[in-house]
C-alpha cells in the first residue's frame, strides 16, 4: 500500500492538514447512515464491498483526490496549493506498481 510505502503516520497526518475531511465522515457516520437516519421509513443499510487493484502513478493519485466533490469544490488556490502538498507528500515516497481500491456500495428500501 501507499502509505506501507511512504509511512503510514505521514501520509495520514499529511492528507488530513492537505485537504480537510468533510463533516459527513466524522463521527464515523458515513453518508448512506446520514441519509438514511434523516429520512426514515427505511431498512437498515446493507454494504457490497468489492475491492480490485489498480496501477499506481503518483500523478494518478493526486488527480483522484482532486475528483472528489469536496476537493473539487475548494476555492481555486486553496485546492491548487492542497494538492501541491498532497503531491509532495506522495513524491516524498515510494509509490507501489499497484494500490487497492475499494468500492463500498450501499443498498437500503422501503421499510
């Protein structure tokens, strides 16, 4: 992994001063629990796990970072200097042929 790769302290310490979390992934509640929780009338969230490998650039992985909605949607030199970091904590290490993607899918349906 990555962070076997880089040291696992670092690049944690490194992504959450980069680019800050969203407020849906604190306290452990993901999304689907908040929806779910805020709506009602449904089932509990049933989770399909899949998990896959996928090459490894560095480039690769700071453009995946920069696609997701809460990174995309920083002001343009908060996200451009949160990146640079980003990169620079990646380029600090060893990058791995591979890293593991998991895709987590939640299914839920009317109570």
């Amino acid at each position: 992994m990555l962070a076997e790769g880089i040291g696992a302290d670092r690049v944690g310490a490194g992504v959450a001063e980069a680019i800050p979390l969203p407020d849906a992934s604190v306290d452990g509640v993901t999304v689907g629990d908040a929806f779910l929780r805020a709506d009602g009338g449904w089932t509990a969230l049933r989770e399909i796990r899949v998990t896959t490998s996928q090459p490894a650039r560095p480039e690769r992985i700071v453009d995946h970072i920069g696609s997701m909605s809460w990174t995309a949607a920083m002001p343009g030199v908060e996200r451009v200097q949160a990146l640079s970091r980003m990169r620079a904590i990646i380029d600090a290490g060893d990058t791995p042929a591979e890293l593991p993607i998991h895709v987590v899918i939640g299914l839920s349906e009317v109570a």
